[in-house]
C-alpha cells in the first residue's frame, strides 16, 4: 500500500498539526491555513470572534437593562459594526499572512546554492514586488486598525456611561435620597449593585487589554500613595468570598508603617485584587495570605495560597496569554475569563515594577510576587 505524502507548509492539502480545529476537521477551515503553524488559541481571527462576541452579548445586555427589551436598532448597529470590520480584518489577515509566508519562501529559495543568478533575480524582483505589496497592506491595516480604535472608544462611551449612571442612582437611592429602601427592596437591589460593579469590571478590563495591545499608556503615576489603604480595600472587598469558601484569608505587614510609593492607586488595586481574587477563587482548603516586605528601596509583595498550583510548563508564559487558561483552573472556576493575569502583569510594567509566580506544581498551591519601588 503507497504512503499518503506528507503535505508541506503552504502547499494544497496542508494541515496545520498545531491547530487543534483544522487536526480535528481534518481539512483547513480557511485557506490561508495552509500557510499557517500557530496553535489554535493563538489564532489572531479567533481573538477577534471572541472578543466581538463578549462585546455583542455585553450590549444586548446593556440595552436589556436600561430599557427593559433589545431594540432593533441596538441589534442592527452592533452587528453591522462587527460583521464590516469581520470582513475587513478576515480580508486583508489572509493577504498579509500569504505575503509574509510567500517573503520567507523566497528567502529559504534564495539561500541554496544550487538556484541559477538568474532565477535569484526573479527571486529578488519578486520580494521587492511582495515588500510593496506588503507595504500597502500595512497601510490598510493600520487604517483598519484606526477603525478598530475608533470602534472601541465608541464602545467605552456606550458600555461606561449606562454603567456609571446605573451606579449613580443606586449610591443615591442607598443614600435615602428617594426615601427609606424596604429591606425586601434593598436585598435585591444589593444584588444589582454587584451586578453592576462586576459589570464594570469586566467593561474596563477589556477597555484596558485593547489599551495595552494597541500600545497606550493608562497607567499614570502619582506621588505619596498609601500601599496600605490599597491592601485594605482589597481584603475588605474579598473577606467575604473567603469566608463563604470556608478558608482564611490574612494581610502581613512589616512593623515599621509602609513607606508611600508612586503608583496610580485605582489601577495599582485593579492588579493586587486580580491576583487575590485569583488565589481566593482557586482554593478550596486551607487559604490565602498576602505578604508584605520593604527590601533597601522596594517594596515586596507576596500572595500565597494552597490553592490548585500552576503546571510548571506554563510558568514562563503566564502573564502573556490573553483568553486562555489552565486545564485545571477551567475545571475549578469556569467562568474565568483568562485576561486578569494579563492585564495585571500590563499594570504592573507601568508602575516600573516586576511581577512573576512559582510554584511548585499541580495541587501545591503557587505564590505570586509584585516588586514595586520606592519613590
């Protein structure tokens, strides 16, 4: 019986081994994935069809809650948005990625020895040809990234300012300006606060990945702030789910008072309550402790917890992935959304600090650690 041959990058028949969707379909969804060798969550489409829907499903949501229905409006804009960016960004992704795989071909043809001067020519015409070509794609791209840009500011004022009015009136209703809230009124509307605060979280860590990847500096520092008063927010906000969990949950302070740093306090609690969270969220027995040390001119900070632990080949890349998360993590929280490790390690670099995890393996707990300067 003839051997079936091996199909090579980039020809016809080509299946990309790494992608788990192409190896389980057994043929190429696209065609440009016969140039292409990344591993499935890595896909660049793929990203964009995932956020696109957190976003079409947070406005249909949005729209629900303020006026009570989804309007035909709501649901023709977002779509429109998504669907004529889809299009463009699928387009000109199957360009650039040809292009690119086409460059390197002509640079591996190029190296043998054994091609004639005169197909080195062709060779070279060729590149110089696809290296417009590519220019012009950039130039398309970066317009369309531009769009992009566009299409999430417009989205933050659409997503924030529900949300902050929502906020607004609730404060105020808590506040007794319409009046004593009876008490079977105020446990329902406690649970729509929270909604509403998870909301915005969720609004401003996605707002806050799209900053980060396109380049943006939101972290902006300031003078004399109190590491202290952020850590306490942050056990305050967080006591209770330990509790519910049955777990401890503790702060360590050195006995000296903390010195004040420079940080942006808002975004500096943003990363400490993700990794906290992270550690509550993840473990079922004994618990948490954050610790905290001031070493010459830094400030060390060190969350430890006896948690699920980390495998220790997805150390080195953990603060790097976007929407992706450990099979043991999906299997203890599965509404983990795989973006606060991101977005936590983002702030931190904008505070000129250092941020990185050990642990010793599955099931033996993991400890991360923020070294923050002094001044």
């Amino acid at each position: 019986m003839e051997t079936q041959k091996t199909k090579n990058l980039g020809e016809n028949g080509y299946i990309n081994k790494n992608c788990w969707l192409a190896k389980s379909l057994g043929h190429n969804p696209y065609k440009r994935c016969q140039y292409c060798e990344l591993k499935f969550p890595n896909c660049i489409f793929l990203q964009y069809q995932i956020i696109s829907l957190i976003l079409i499903v947070l406005s249909f949501f949005l729209s629900f809650l303020i006026e009570k229905k989804i309007s035909e409006a709501t649901v023709f804009s977002v779509l429109i948005l998504v669907i004529v960016y889809g299009y463009f960004f699928n387009k000109n992704t199957d360009k650039i990625i040809r292009t690119n795989f086409e460059k390197r071909k002509a640079e591996e043809i190029a190296l043998r020895e054994k091609i004639s001067k005169e197909e080195t020519e062709k060779l070279i015409d060729r590149e110089r040809k696809l290296r417009q070509d590519a220019e012009k794609l950039n130039e398309e791209f970066k317009r369309l990234d531009d769009a992009k840009t566009q299409f999430l500011l417009a989205t933050q004022h659409h997503l924030r300012t529900p949300l902050t009015v929502m906020r607004g009136y609730l404060d105020l209703i808590f506040e007794g300006s319409y009046g004593k809230v009876p008490k079977e009124l105020k446990e329902a509307l406690d649970k729509f606060q929270l909604s509403v605060f998870r909301l915005i979280k969720i609004v401003n860590e996605l707002l806050d990945v799209s900053q980060f990847q396109l380049g943006k500096e939101i972290v902006y520092l300031q003078d004399n702030v109190d590491l202290k008063e952020i850590l306490d927010e942050v056990y305050e906000e967080l006591k209770y789910e330990a509790i519910q969990k049955d777990i401890y949950f503790n702060i360590e302070l050195p006995k000296d008072n903390l010195p004040k740093i420079k940080a942006n306090p808002e975004k500096l609690k943003v990363a400490l309550f993700n990794l906290t969270d992270n550690a509550i969220k993840y473990t079922n027995k004994g618990g948490v402790c954050i610790k905290v040390d001031v070493l010459d001119n830094k400030v060390l900070i060190c969350i430890k917890d006896t948690g699920i632990g980390i495998e220790k080949e997805r150390l080195p890349n953990l603060f790097n992935q976007i929407f992706e998360r450990g099979r043991d993590a999906k299997k203890s929280y599965a509404l983990g959304r795989g973006i606060g490790l991101f977005v936590s390690s983002k702030i931190i670099e904008g505070h000129k600090g250092k941020i990185w995890a050990e642990s010793e393996g599955k099931g033996k707990g993991s400890t991360f650690y923020v070294e923050l300067p002094i001044g």
